[in-house]
C-alpha cells in the first residue's frame, strides 16, 4: 500500500497543471467543508478543527485545508491530521486525508494544484 501511495505521488507530481490563489476563510471555517468533514468523521461529536487554509483553483474547483483530530475505531484520538475538502461545481465535496491531503495542501501554498 505505502508503494501504491509513493506510485501516486509520483504521477501527480507531473501532472500540475492548475493554479490556486488564498481566499480568506473566517478562523471557523466554513459551513461546508465542517459539514463534509462531520459527515465523514465515525463520532462527528468528538471531531476539532485548527487552521483553515481556503483556496479557488482555476479549475473552477474551491479547496480547503484543515487539520482534524478525532475519535478513531477504538475510541482514542488521532491527533491533528491534514485533511483536504475539495468543493466542486455540482457535486459532493471530496476528501482526503493524510498524506494525499498534505501533498496537495503544499501544492496549494505555493500556488500550483494537483487537480486538473
């Protein structure tokens, strides 16, 4: 699995081909992304949210980095772990979490996405 992962790494890095400009996010977040990450999360009460990162990508798509800590299966935090929500014109936002999310949340910061 750790080589697959490396594999797609690899074959985004690419693959960057759209711009992302910063957009300013309240320290709250935004509803949406909170919502996708509750919807997601296996106890949504347990779920904290730090450091909101938004950004427009020229694909039209709408990015979000934050990082989470929750409950996981046996009951015991994971401590604060990136995660991407990637917002798109209709259609459920996707995410990502991790090392995928940390990749392109980099890629975000210098102003480059993964996404085409």
């Amino acid at each position: 699995m750790k080589h697959l992962t490396i594999l797609a790494a690899l074959a985004l890095s690419g693959c960057v081909t759209a711009t992302a400009t910063p957009q300013q996010i309240s320290g709250n977040g935004d509803t949406a992304t909170r919502d996708a990450v509750l919807g997601w999360a296996r106890e949504p009460t347990s779920v904290s949210f730090r450091s909101f990162r938004a950004y427009d990508i020229s694909n039209g798509e709408r990015a979000v980095c934050v990082d989470v800590n929750a409950r996981n299966g046996f009951g015991g935090f994971t401590g604060f772990v990136p995660m991407l929500v990637n917002h798109g014109p209709n259609r459920a936002p996707i995410i990502f979490e991790g090392g995928p999310a940390a990749y392109e949340c980099n890629l975000l910061a210098q102003g480059r996405s993964a996404r085409f």
